[in-house]
C-alpha cells in the first residue's frame, strides 16, 4: 500500500483537490479540510518558494508529506502540505475545515462560533496548537498527522486565491461547495504610493 508520501507526489494542481475531506490532526485536536490553495513554486509569482530556496521556504523543497509552517503579519501561523517530486517546491496551504475532534480544546484556543473556530489559514492553525515548532515534521508520523479522505467529499469549485497581489487571477483556490467552513472570498488589496 503506497504511503503517504507518495500519495503527494503527484503535481500540486492534482492533489490540492484531492486534500479536501481529509483529516489533519494534533493531539486531541482534529479538523477536516474544507478549503485549500495550490502554490506551485518557481512556476508560480504566488509562491514562497518562486525566487529560490531560502532558510524560511526550504521544507517546501520536499519531501512530500512534510508540513510547512510559516509566521506572517507578526502574529499568525500558516501551514502548507508538501506535495510533488523532492526538489520541486510545491506546497497546499491548508485554509480551512471543521473541527471534528477535540472541540473543547480547540475552542478553548480559539474564541467565536464552532463554525469560525478553522475557517482560516490562521485560525486553522491556532485550533490545531500549529506553531513553528511543527515546520518540517513528517505527516506520516507526528506529532501533526494527515489522514487522506477515504471517498467522495462532495462538489468541489475552484476560483482565485486569496489576498494574492502576483498571480491573483489564478482559479488556484478548492473548496467543499456549500461548506459553513470556507472562509470569505477577499482579493488583495492594492497599495499606492502617495
């Protein structure tokens, strides 16, 4: 039976659907996959990983099935899912999902509505207690683990990425149609200069 790895090693636009439904979890805590976006390296303007390998990027560059957790905006963790062939830096940020597990804990980190408590890249990892400390772990293995959907998640629809200003108008973006759990739709703004 294939292992995880190499059920990621197909090219990003293919697997980043194939995401959807499945189960990421952290301890208690577990949340199924309602919404990602593909990020396809040097093919790619969007991309972490589009000018090179840098310290903060180099867990994209493989293997698959590792997690890549980045700080942004001073206060907010991310986390990406490797996918393709070791040396080729493609990664799925994980959007948002359902908690399906460990709902206490996750709103005891997180405050709103059940609804709200993953819909967001950021608040996806704060429910699951993702930190920099996970960048690089293993999906197979822990202490973050991956378990791929089992079936047919549903209707799947596609548009632009979200708050992108290079690559914007690429339909990049997957979700569950109909999901409570997909965030809100929010095109980057554009900054002028005065």
């Amino acid at each position: 039976m294939p292992g995880l790895a190499d059920a990621l090693a197909g090219p990003v636009l293919d697997v980043a659907p194939q995401l959807l439904g499945s189960v990421l979890r952290h301890g208690e805590v577990a949340v199924r996959l309602s919404e990602v976006e593909a990020y396809d390296g040097a093919n790619d303007p969007g991309s972490h990983s589009y000018n090179g390998r840098t310290r903060r990027n180099a867990v994209m560059f493989g293997p698959p099935g590792r997690l890549y957790v980045y700080f942004t905006y001073g206060m907010h963790h991310c986390c990406n899912v490797v996918v393709g062939g070791e040396g080729d830096p493609a990664a799925v940020l994980l959007r948002a999902g359902e908690v399906v597990d460990g709902i206490e804990t996750a709103r005891g980190r997180r405050s709103g509505s059940d609804r709200d408590l993953a819909r967001g890249p950021a608040r996806l990892c704060q429910a699951l207690g993702i930190d920099l400390t996970h960048n690089g772990v293993d999906l197979s293995l822990g202490p973050v683990t991956l378990q791929l959907g089992g079936g047919d998640p549903g209707a799947v629809s596609t548009g632009p990425r979200v708050g992108l200003r290079k690559a914007a108008d690429r339909p990049w973006r997957f979700w569950l149609e109909g999901d409570p759990t997909v965030s809100t739709y929010r095109p980057a703004v554009v900054r002028r200069r005065t």
